[in-house]
C-alpha cells in the first residue's frame, strides 16, 4: 500500500467516524476500513496521529457503533455553537443545561457497572428533572454532598427555575422551566447519536418524547470519569463560568 492509499483510507475512516449515522454493520467500506483498524497496526497508528493532530481522541471501537471519537475543547472539529438546540441567554441558562446534562448521564448510567457493560436505558425529561430534584433535596436536608463550586448551578435549578410552566392558549411548556430545559438537553443528545428515539411507549406529555440511551453515549460518560452521578456537570465548564461571573 502506498503513502497515498494510506492516506486516502485514513480519510475515509475519520469521515465514517464522524458521521454518527454511519456504521460498520451497514456501510460496507466502513465495515472493510474498521476490520483493518482492529488488525493492522499501520493504519490504526496513521489514523490515531492524524485525530490526535486534529484534537480528536477514540473512545471506544465497535462493530455495533463504529469509531467513537470526542473532540477536544480547542479541536476545529469541537462543537462550539449550541443554539440549534439549547437557547442560552444568560448565565444561569447555562447552569442549568449543564445540571441537566450531568443528570441525564447519571439516570443513564447511575453505577460503575452501568457504564461498563453495553446496553441501554430509556430516558424522559420527567426522569432527569425528578433525579436531579431529589439530588437537590437530598443536599438541603444534609444526606447528600454538592461538589465544591456547582452552589450557585444547583440553587438556579431548584430555587430560581419552575419546574413546570405551561402556556395559557396551547398548555406547551414554556421556555426556562426545567422539564422543557432537559428536554432540550435530551435532544441535543440525540442529535449526536447519544440517545435515540423510544417509539414503544407513549410519551409522558405530548410536548415531550422518550429516549433511549446508546453505547456511542456510554463510551462518552465512560470517557470523562465514570457514572459519578454530576461528573458531567463537573466537565461542563460551570465553575469556570462562575469565576467569570464574580
């Protein structure tokens, strides 16, 4: 194999890696790709030098999910606009996506073991926000630790955020209420191929829908430390923000 073929099939891969659509199991040329990654070392090391140049790192290689990749914060394949599914206008708009997010991974994966063993879970916003409430309620009466630094996240989710708030006219869940808060999170999850959507069981509001959890998310909450219930949140960049904010 030339330097040029090499090239060319390290392309090939990282572009079927990104692509969370795609995987071995229904795209034959990934599924050719990915036995070579898993056998030939050349590959698998070009490959590795060429994500890691691009601020990328593989989590977990399955024939079921693929490559698994995470982007680093200054990475040019990162993520860096979130406005298709989160609407964060202030700061604690941002605290409270974070708190979701790190509730949604801790009903998912809420044990070591959960986090190391394949399978799914289903999920709702009615779930995480219910998790992360009891969480809160379990800090105020003294039985449980918050983590140094996430105060001020957790006092605007449970404090300052209604839980519920519905409109008059269409009875939708309002904007900035913390259910509809974790059914943005939830979406955006699923947008990355982190959840997929559950069909077999009805929705628990006709505004919001059931997910399921997928191994492409356990490799991502595996990644950063474990099922820690609010690892996530600890990742997030809340109490840089806080800092910021004083």
């Amino acid at each position: 194999m030339t330097d040029r073929d090499l090239a060319r099939d390290v392309g090939l891969l990282l572009r079927f890696a990104l692509d969370h659509t795609v995987t071995p199991a229904r795209h034959d040329t990934y599924n050719r790709l990915f036995d070579r990654y898993t056998t030939d070392p050349e590959l698998r090391t070009a490959f590795e030098e060429t994500a890691a140049g691009l601020g990328v790192r593989t989590l977990a290689a399955d024939r079921t999910t693929g490559l698994v990749l995470s982007a680093e914060v200054d990475s040019p394949l990162a993520v860096a606009d979130t406005t298709p599914w989160l609407r964060i206008s202030s700061a604690g708009d941002r605290m409270v996506y974070g708190v979701a997010l790190g509730g949604a991974a801790a009903w998912c994966y809420p044990t070591a073991r959960s986090v190391r063993e394949p399978g799914t879970r289903r999920v709702s916003a009615i779930d995480v926000d219910r998790l992360i409430r009891e969480h809160a309620a379990a800090v105020e009466a003294g039985e449980a630790e918050l983590p140094a630094g996430l105060g001020p996240a957790w006092e605007q989710y449970s404090v300052h955020r209604k839980q519920i708030a519905v409109t008059k006219n269409t009875g939708q869940l309002k904007r900035g209420c913390t259910v509809k808060m974790c059914e943005e999170v939830l979406g955006m999850l699923a947008a990355f191929g982190l959840l997929v959507a559950d069909r077999t069981v009805p929705p628990p509001r006709p505004d919001l829908r059931v997910w399921r959890s997928t191994d492409r998310f356990r490799a991502h909450v595996a990644a950063g430390g474990g099922p820690l219930a609010w690892q996530t949140i600890v990742n997030s960049g809340i109490s840089a923000l806080e800092e910021e904010d004083a």
